[in-house]
C-alpha cells in the first residue's frame, strides 16, 4: 500500500510537470501564424525554431505516453487484472491535464496582451467591420494582411519577448521536477503485457532473465539500442493494422494545426484581434481537459467507439458552422462556441487514437505509440505546410473528406482485428 501511494505521488509529480510544460509551450504556439502573419518576415528564424519545436513535440508526446502507460503498470502490480482499466484512465489524465496546461499558458498570453493594448491605447481599437476576408474566405492576401496588420501583433516588441521569457521559465521549472522525480528505467521495468483468456497480466522476468537482460542490454551501445526500437518501429508502420488506422492519427494532427494555424488567425485575430487569441485558446483547452477527463473515464468502461463517434459529430457540425457562418459585429461570440467544439473534438482524437495504438498493439506497446507520434506529426506538418496554399474553406473541405475516410478505415480495422478484444 506504501508502495502505491508513492507512485501515485508520482504520478502527480509527473503530471504537474506535464501542466507546466504544456503552459509554456502552447501559451505562445497558437500566437505564431498571427504575429508572423506579415509576408515573409523572419524566415531564418521560423524555420530552425520550427525543427526545433518539432524534435521536441515529437519526443514529449510519445515519451509522456510511455511515462503514463508505465504507471499504469507500477500501480496494477497488486492488483492484477486492473492495468488495461488503469491504462486507459491515466491516457485521459495525460491529455487532460495538457489541456489544462495550455489553459494556464493562454491565460498569461491574455493577460501580457491586455496590458499591451492598454499601454498601447489600443484598448478601444474598433474591430475591422469588413469580414468577407476572414473566416473561411481567408486566403492569406498580403495586401489585405498588411491593411489590418493591427489586428494580427502586439503594439511593442517587448511585449513578445516578456511574454516569451516567462512561459520559458515555465518549461525551465518543468524540466528541473522530471529530473527530480521521474525514474531512471533499468532492466525491472516490465517488457510489456500480455492478455489471457482470464485476465490482463503483467509479465515480470525472473531472477535469471532479469540479470540476463541487465547484463545484454550493458553491452549494446546507445546506437544499436536506437536502431532495433526503430527498425520495430518502421516495421510496425507497415503493417496491414496500422495503415488502417493511422489516418485517425495524422487527421488529429491536421485538426490541432487547423485550430492552431487557422481559427486563431482567419478567425480570431481577423475578426476579434491578437489580444483575444488566449481567451479563444482558453476554451479550447478547457473543453478540452473536460473532453479528455471524461473520455478516459467512457473509454475505460465502454471503450473509445462512443468517444470517437460524438468527436466525429463535433466536427462535422464545426466545419459547417465554419462554412455558412456570415460573419457580422453583433455574431462574434460564434468563435468561443466553435472554440469549445473544436477543443473537445481535437483532444478526443488525440487521447482516444493514442489509447487505441496501446490496444491495437499491447505486445508492442512502446514502439506503438512511437508510431501514433509519428503520423500525429505528418498531420501537424501537413497542415501548416498548406497553410499558405490553401483558402480556410478548401482547407476544410480536405479536413471533412480525411475524417470521413479515417473513420471509415479504422472501423475496418476495429471489426476486422479488435471487436472481439474491446
């Protein structure tokens, strides 16, 4: 018992760890595609942080799952039969909690910008009452950005780099509580687990095997280590199951980069201005900690069929609001109702396509969630990679037709490798 509690301190050691790193990285993310909206400003600069950014979204997001899915294990060792349940909860405390952190983040993004615009005297800056380029007509014109290039930054430059430095720090503080907290994985961690016809249970090497493997695994170099869990993992993305589902995957990441890189500029800063970009960001992320705290709790019970179903629904109903929306003064507040859907939809997809990497693949667990980070990523890069080739309502367009195959493809999948076993 002594033992469980303090894992689950850890547990929440790791998980606050999460909320700040989150806070800071995503209070300034959604910012970018508006204070950047300028044709052609500060390419050398975009470009290297963006591979920055992308090394570091792509290892957070796979390892964070592999951190909470071995909770799940630690927790369940005396309890068996109890891991699959817990497995899944702790998916959706995970997500749950980055989108509460992206709430933090955004609440300081609204604060920095509010005293900007007061200082500023922009606090009374009247909106630009000519929306036929915003919304889904938003085809990214230089010249009409230029006319309203107001609406899209903040009046000083110090305003970006004080907002910046204290999310930094942020992340700083998250960094300093993971290498405080989170364990150094040795040859006891449990391989993976294995399900019987009774029962899930965890599999734990013997005395002999466990000095074998300590003894194996302090021969191979760092390297060959990386290149078997990558050749396990190129293996796995070729497999018939995964390229059925992992269309679920890369469309979770276009729908956050379209959130990320459309709504808050075309409709948001077009409409409302940057200053209301956190505010906007605040909802998302608050449906979204809601979404993913309850999906958890649905999926552990009645599995992620019903979760995936209503995300489906939300967005349908979200590209249609976005479609035949006529934007006037007086239907503004439209963006926080669409704001709300879209933080639920996009963090259903996300907690519910990795949990479901977990059950596709439960032998191969690690490497699994390796590769729903992959496709998550291809869909983050897809979607900012049209950014500026694309109308919003083309882009949208392209989000309903992959969602429609996605989903069609994944119940092939479900009933062909999975209906038995959910």
């Amino acid at each position: 018992m002594c033992a469980e509690k303090t894992s689950r301190v850890r547990l929440y050691l790791f998980l606050g760890g999460v909320f700040l790193t989150l806070s800071g990285v995503f209070g300034v993310v959604p910012l970018v595609s508006s204070l950047n909206v300028e044709e052609a400003i500060a390419y050398y600069t975009l470009i290297p942080a963006a591979v920055f950014f992308g090394v570091g979204d792509g290892w957070y997001w796979s390892s964070g799952s592999i951190v909470a899915n071995n909770f799940a294990v630690e927790i369940s060792k005396n309890e068996p039969g109890t891991y699959e349940v817990r497995r899944r909860l702790f998916t959706g405390f995970f997500f749950a909690v980055c989108r509460l952190g992206t709430a933090f983040g955004s609440a300081v993004s609204v604060v920095f910008l509010f005293v900007d615009r007061q200082l500023s005297g922009r606090s009374n800056f009247t909106t630009n009452q000519d929306f036929s380029f915003c919304g889904a007509n938003d085809c990214q014109d230089p010249n009409i950005t230029l006319a309203n290039i107001e609406q899209y930054t903040p009046a000083f430059v110090a305003t970006r780099y004080s907002l910046i430095a204290f999310l930094a720090g942020l992340v700083l503080i998250a960094v300093f509580s993971y290498r405080v907290n989170l364990p150094v994985e040795t040859g006891h961690e449990v391989d993976r687990t294995i399900n019987t016809s009774l029962e899930r249970i965890i599999k734990l090497p013997s005395v002999g095997e466990d000095e074998a493997t300590i003894q194996k695994m302090s021969s191979e170099t760092s390297f060959k280590v990386m290149a078997k869990s990558l050749k396990s993992t190129l293996k796995l993305l070729i497999t018939p199951k995964h390229l059925l589902i992992m269309w679920l995957a890369t469309y979770g990441g276009m729908t956050l980069s379209f959130f990320n890189g459309e709504i808050t500029r075309a409709f948001v800063s077009c409409v409302l201005g940057v200053d209301k970009v956190g505010v906007a960001v605040i909802v998302f992320s608050a449906s979204g900690t809601l979404a993913a705290y309850v999906g958890g709790k649905v999926n552990s019970k009645y599995g992620r069929n019903y979760p995936f179903a209503f995300a489906f629904v939300l967005d349908v109903s979200s590209y249609v609001v976005c479609l035949t929306w006529q934007i006037t003064e007086n239907t503004t507040w439209v963006i926080y109702i669409l704001s709300f859907m879209f933080g639920m939809s996009d963090t259903l997809w996300q907690s519910q396509t990795n949990e479901m990497y977990g059950s596709f693949f439960e032998d191969d667990n690690k490497q699994a969630l390796a590769a729903w980070n992959i496709m998550y990523e291809v869909g983050l890069a897809t979607q900012f990679a049209i950014s500026e080739t694309l109308c919003v309502w083309q882009k949208i367009y392209l989000q309903i037709a992959l969602m429609i195959v996605a989903v069609s493809l994944y119940g092939i999948a479900y009933f062909t490798f999975l209906a038995n076993l959910s």
